[in-house]
C-alpha cells in the first residue's frame, strides 16, 4: 500500500467513475483500475461497489475512505512544514502586528517580501500586544511586532527592539480645545478618550495626569482608521503615533494637541516598538526573511526621519 493508491482511491470516490478519475490523475484507465485492484488485495476486501451506477464505497471502502483522507492531508502538511523550513519558494508566513506598526512598517515590509517571494502566502494578525502573545504561545503566529515592554523580563519571550515610535495626543480640525491660547492636561480630560490598548507604565502615568486612580478610555479599539474615524467626527480626543497618524496630521484634518504641563517622563507613551518571539523556537526561513525586512526598513525610515 502507498500514498499514490489512496490517492487514486479518493479521486475514484469523487468523481465515481474509473474514466473520469484516471483522467484527472493523469493516467491511463487500465493502470488506475490496476491500482485500485492492487488496494483491494492489499486490503483483501472490495472498496467499491462495482455494481451500482455511481460505484458507491463498500462499508470496508468508507473506512479506507475515512484514513485516506487522513494520510493523504498528513502527508501535504509534512510536505508543507518541511518546505516552510527548509526553502522560501513555498509555504506560509505567518506573523503578527501592534496597530501602531501596522501602518507603515508592516506593510511596507509586507510589499517587499511578496515581490521577492511570490509563493509564499502570508498571514497577518493586527492586534494589540496582549492578544498577539496569546497567538504566539497557540503557535497561531511565529512571532509579532508589537510594544516589548510586556515582554523584556519575561524568560519565556525574546525580544528584538525597533526604533521607538513618538506618541501623542490628536484631535479633529475645528475642535474646542484648539479656541484656547493654552492648553493643560485638565483641559484634555474633559473630552473622551479614543486609544488602542495602553501598555501598563503608560496608562500608569496618563491616569497620574487625569487626577484619577484608573485611566477609563471611552473607547478602545485595534484598529486605527476607525479610531481615526470617531476622533474625525466627534470631540473624542486620541492617542496615537506620529507614524501612524503622518497622513492625517499632514492634511490637517487631524491635529495634535500640544499641552504645556506636561512631565519630563512623557516618554513612557512613546511606543516601545520591537519584535518579539518565543524563547527556543525555530523561526522558518520565511519568518526570519520577514523579521530581516522588519528591521531593514525599520533602520531606513529612522534615517529618513533623522535627515
């Protein structure tokens, strides 16, 4: 018995006809019918009822049917697992992304890898950084990039930092907070907060600016653009970062909100961007060609930006 068999078996049960299935395998019919009767004498019972129009599977055929199935799928993922790891002209990617990255980084890097790899598929999985590690640790991703401040202590991850992306607060063009001369931080919290998820240092010290115990955003959510949507027409104030928001802030229809109180350690709502993966996993090649690309366009936009 061999895979080709099973093959032929499961083609015979899906087309029902010697003709038609030797046909899509590509042989000739008196060899596929050869194969099929050597199956049977392996197995020592008929697989097919040859009987009825339509050759429906014996009893013995629907059990053959059930393993087939099971081999032959086994096989392809073998086959495919193999190449994910050992060549990058098959396969798939599969990777995450923080918000914040995902506006220009990831797809930037995402264009250049399937110019360079038209074969492999990739997959990409936008969230925030506490959902992605859960995908990480499911083995549903390889790695993602993403704030690394969750992660720099944890044994269990390796993190690889980017360039840090700069934070701020944004509104809409024509919004309240613009009528004044000069704006403090008890200006900004009389106005809902939009933001994606906060890392922990961060929400820290905006809840230390609001005057409260906890910080309460209004509404949180992964997806930039949407976010960009409801500051865009309400007079929700967002969190966000220079890189994500350039388009926006550029036309002007977003403004960022300059506030003259603010403290020395504003930095800790900059997001510490980076590249995190598990500790003693084997990447593929496809994900390693992807994280050199991250890191690559990551060191040329930081020149960019520097000039």
């Amino acid at each position: 018995m061999d895979l080709r068999q099973l093959r032929y078996f499961l083609a015979l049960t899906e087309h029902r006809s010697f003709v038609r299935a030797a046909d899509a395998m590509g042989i000739t019919q008196p060899a596929f019918s050869r194969s099929i009767q050597g199956l049977e004498n392996e197995l020592g019972c008929q697989l097919v009822d040859r009987g009825s129009k339509d050759l429906r599977p014996t009893p013995e055929g629907q059990v053959v049917l059930q393993h087939a199935l099971t081999l032959v799928r086994g096989a392809s993922n073998l086959t495919n697992e193999i190449n994910q790891m050992t060549k990058l002209d098959a396969g798939e990617v599969r990777f995450g992304a923080g918000p914040a990255l995902a506006a220009r980084l990831v797809p930037d890097a995402l264009l250049r890898f399937m110019a360079a790899h038209p074969r492999v598929r990739a997959s990409l999985e936008v969230n925030n950084w506490e959902n992605l590690s859960r995908s990480l640790s499911r083995d549903e991703i390889e790695f993602f990039v993403a704030d690394i401040r969750q992660f720099e202590a944890d044994p269990s991850f390796q993190t690889r930092p980017l360039t840090p992306r700069a934070g701020l607060f944004f509104c809409r063009a024509g919004h309240p907070l613009l009528a004044k001369e000069s704006l403090s931080t008890n200006d900004l919290f009389d106005y809902p907060l939009a933001a994606t998820r906060i890392p922990v240092g961060a929400r820290k010290v905006l809840a230390n600016l609001s005057g409260k115990a906890n910080l309460e955003l209004h509404v949180e959510c992964e997806q930039l653009p949407l976010l960009e949507q409801i500051v865009r027409r309400s007079d929700a104030v967002g969190i966000g970062t220079c890189e994500a928001l350039r388009e926006g802030l550029a036309s002007g229809e977003l403004v960022q909100l300059h506030l003259r109180n603010l403290p020395l350690n504003m930095e800790s709502l900059n997001a510490r961007c980076g590249i995190i993966t598990r500790t003693g996993y084997r990447l593929s090649p496809a994900a390693r060609t992807m994280i050199d690309l991250l890191i690559e366009l990551d060191q040329e936009q930081a020149q960019a930006l520097a000039a």
